[in-house]
C-alpha cells in the first residue's frame, strides 16, 4: 500500500466509550479526570494529560504491585487532565471489561493495564503461592461500576468452577476464589528446581475464571 493508504489503515478510531480497543494490542482512554495505569504502559497521548507515580510501601493498589521474579514493586501511575491516552503492555492482547454497579473482579496484579477511578479496589497476596512466586502471588480486587482493562498472552479462555488452573496462566476470576494445592508426588517434568506442583482450585458452581494460553513466570 501507498503511504495514504498506510495512514488511513492505521490510523485512530473515534468512539463513545471511555475505554476502547484501538487494536488487540492498544487500550484507547478517553480521559476526563483521573484514569489509574500499569506504570510504564503509556505509549502516546493528545491533550493536556499528566502522570503521576503512586508508588509506595502501603496503600492498596497506590502502593505496589509485587512482581513474582524478583519481590520488587510494579508501580501504578494516575492519568490526569483531558484527552487520549494510548496504553499497550509487551505486545499482550488487550480485553476490556465494563462492570456494573456491585459487580466485581478479581486480576493478577501483572494484567492489570489500566482502570477507571470509579472503582473501588484492593490488593491482596497468596502468599501459599510464595514457594512458586517469590513474594507470593499479588492480584486486585475491583469492583464497579466502571471499566477495566486486562491483558492476556494470545486469546483468553473462560471458565466455569469447578476447575483448577495453572497460577501462571490465570488472568483473572470472579463470584469465586481459589484454594491452592501443592502436589508434591509429581516429578518436575519441565526442569525447574522446585519438586513441587501449585494449582489453585476454584470450587463451587458461581462465577467464572480466565485464563491464557501461556505460562507467565514472572
């Protein structure tokens, strides 16, 4: 294609909602206010727009986000003021989820891209999971009403309980949680130093739970 047509094809979309998949890959954010983000996700904005660090020791989601690898914090940014800002996270596809009023989801800390201040939200560890991540297994609970944008390597999968799911492939669930198992009586077929085997089980028949087609060890 000529360099018009290149343009044309690629270029920015229009639409009425405040969060908007620009394509698989890009969240669109109309921002009025204050819109919450994955620290080091923005890829470009227009308008009058400014970031603002909210790393810290404590403090729920304004604190941080604990990455497994190396127990070290993943900081959370405010968006503020008026305009568009363009988010993407390591080439992962990205899923936006509009939740209503009392409805709720819970998100590994490393999917989570970005959301609305509308929600209320809160940040936990499993810290049974410590002995597969180190620092534990951080995920947020959010609750509507509002939006909220997930990440996922390749397309997601979602599932009813009962199921048990591989931590490192599980996104996100709701109207459910998880038990951890360990088992202990299966070989380490894939090389890794821990005998151990870690599932989180989620029981019941209510809610659901998504996962990814990759393991992401973190």
């Amino acid at each position: 294609m000529n360099l018009d047509q290149f343009t044309a094809a690629n270029a920015s979309t229009e639409s009425a909602d405040p969060f908007e998949r620009e394509n698989s890959y890009t969240l669109d954010v109309a921002v009025d206010g204050t819109v919450m983000a994955k620290a080091g996700s923005m890829i470009a904005y227009t308008g009058d727009i400014s970031f603002t660090g909210k790393a810290s020791a404590e403090g729920g989601i304004t604190g941080l986000l604990k990455e497994a690898a190396t127990g070290e914090g993943t900081p959370i940014m405010a968006v503020e003021g008026q305009g568009h800002v363009y988010f993407a996270d390591g080439g992962k596809k990205v899923q936006v989820v509009e939740l209503d009023a009392g409805e709720s989801i819970t998100v590994n800390g490393e999917d989570v891209l970005a959301f609305e201040d509308s929600l209320s939200y809160e940040i936990s560890t499993i810290d049974s999971l410590a002995g597969s991540f180190a620092g534990g297994f951080s995920n947020v609970y959010l609750q509507g009403p509002g939006y909220v944008a997930l990440t996922t390597h390749g397309d997601p999968i979602v599932l009813e309980p009962p199921v048990a799911t591989d931590p490192s492939a599980t996104v996100a669930w709701s109207e459910t949680a998880p038990n951890v198992e360990v088992n202990r009586s299966l070989s380490d077929m894939i090389g890794q130093e821990s005998g151990e085997r870690y599932q989180m089980r989620f029981d019941g028949t209510d809610g659901f739970v998504i996962v990814q087609p990759y393991e992401e060890h973190v």
